[in-house]
C-alpha cells in the first residue's frame, strides 16, 4: 500500500474553550477523491483549514510527500501545490475570466518590459487559460475575456476548478463545490472532477450532498466531535451507514474506527 500524499496527525485547534479540532488525523492517499463529510460544528472545515493553510493548528504535525510542513498561509500552501476551491470561489465577479484564473500569479512580458515596467503578458495568460478550460471540456464558454458575473453557476465553478488544476500540482480540495447548482449543472462538476482525478491529481471533497459523496468517493473521511471516527468505502457501506456513524447513533466497526 502506498504511503499518504497528505497526512496529518494529532491535530488540535481550540478557540477559547470551544476545541474545534481534537486531536484529529488525516490521510489522503495518491490519486483518490476522499470525502469529508461531518454534521455541522463537527469540525472539519477547521480540518481543511489547517491542511490549506487558512488556519494554525494549536499542536500536532502535517506531512505532504513525505515531508514536514507548517503552512503560515494559504499561499504558503498553494506554494507547495495545494489549491482549495472554497464554497465563496473567490473570485472577482467584474474580472474575467483569465484574470480570476491569474490572480495573484499574473504572468509578466520577458525581458525589460516585464522586469523593469512589470508589463502583463496577456496573450500568453489568455492562451494558458483557454489551453486549461478546453482540456476540461469547458470551452462553452466563448469568450476568455469575458466577465465572471456573465457566467452561470456551473460554469464559474467549472473556472474555479479549472484553475484549481491548472495550478495544484499535488492536491486540490474542494469544498462543497456542487451546494448552489442545479440538477445539470451539479452533473457537469461531478464529472469535471473525475476529470481532473483521472489526471491523477488527489481531490479532497468536503460535501453534504451524500448521493454526490457516494459516487465519486473512493474513500470517506468521517468526522465526529472534532476527529476522526471512521473511514470508509462507499462499495461497503450505505448512506444511512455513513450517516449513522456521523451522527454517533451506530459505532464504527473496529476495522474501520480511526
């Protein structure tokens, strides 16, 4: 079995005297869409922000490839190729859509013009966007240059993984990326992700949709009272299973209790 590509383990975070996260482990395996799923306040956004970056944790330790890390930041996090795509999408509605793929890593011209008068490289970061959005079969959107806020639902989520792709060479996490849309438009994103699964970029999925959680998870991470209390497959439990465990009314077999 191979080793975890991200892993956490003994992770406290408390506010105050509200313990958010309590000593709490974490694996996420190469290549795999885990789900993390919890009834709310049990913690795990805290756990998402802890592994992104967003948030500090009190004490315990985190290890992406293998190696140590302590993220002072979101970027800092994005630096060592984790993106999150949050609920919000932060993104700038006026923009469009090349610049909200570029914000904040904005391609400069070579040479004297992007050095000395940091002159944008335009064409390069259209064609790099148009290049990201038609490999996710995204190019029913015509025009590259066109506004955020022009676009549905669906499509500025499929720009937001898009561009969480482009630029996550190692994990992506994405939470609740289908609770605002439609029927169609939630079909077009489950499928965007196993689109970028299948390009063996590991996805963390943090969801309360359960019939969602149930057909692209390998794995589910379910997490209680600020930790974890089970792992599971899908293929071996059932939805009222997960469900059961999540809200404490059936105990995790032992197998599968973290």
């Amino acid at each position: 079995m191979s080793d975890p590509i991200l892993k956490a383990r003994g992770l406290n975070k408390r506010y105050g005297k509200v313990t958010a996260i309590d000593n709490c482990d974490f694996d996420l395996m190469p290549g795999e869409i885990l789900a993390v799923i919890g009834d709310n306040g049990a913690g795990k956004s805290t756990l998402i922000k802890a592994l992104s970056g967003a948030v500090q944790p009190d004490s315990g330790k985190i290890w992406l490839d293998g190696q140590e890390v302590a993220f002072a930041s979101p970027n800092d996090a994005r630096a060592n190729g984790i993106e999150t795509v949050y609920q919000t999408l932060a993104m700038s509605p006026a923009l469009s859509i090349t610049d909200n793929m570029f914000m904040g890593r904005e391609l400069r011209k070579p040479g004297l013009m992007g050095k000395l008068f940091r002159t944008l490289d335009k064409k390069a970061m259209e064609d790099f966007a148009r290049e990201k959005l038609a490999e996710l079969g995204l190019m029913t959107i015509q025009n590259i240059n066109q506004a955020v806020e022009t676009l549905s639902g669906g499509q500025r989520q499929g720009v937001a993984v898009a561009r969480a792709a482009a630029f996550g060479s190692r994990v992506i996490i994405l939470d609740e990326p289908t609770a605002a849309l439609g029927v169609k438009e939630s079909r077009r994103v489950l499928e965007l992700i196993l689109d970028v699964r299948s390009r063996g970029i590991p996805i963390i999925l943090i969801s309360h949709n359960m019939p969602h959680v149930f057909e692209v998870a390998d794995r589910i991470h379910i997490h209680r009272l600020g930790k974890r209390a089970a792992v599971i497959r899908p293929s071996d439990f059932s939805m009222s299973d997960a469900v059961a465990i999540m809200t404490g009314a059936m105990e995790p077999p032992a197998s599968m209790a973290a």
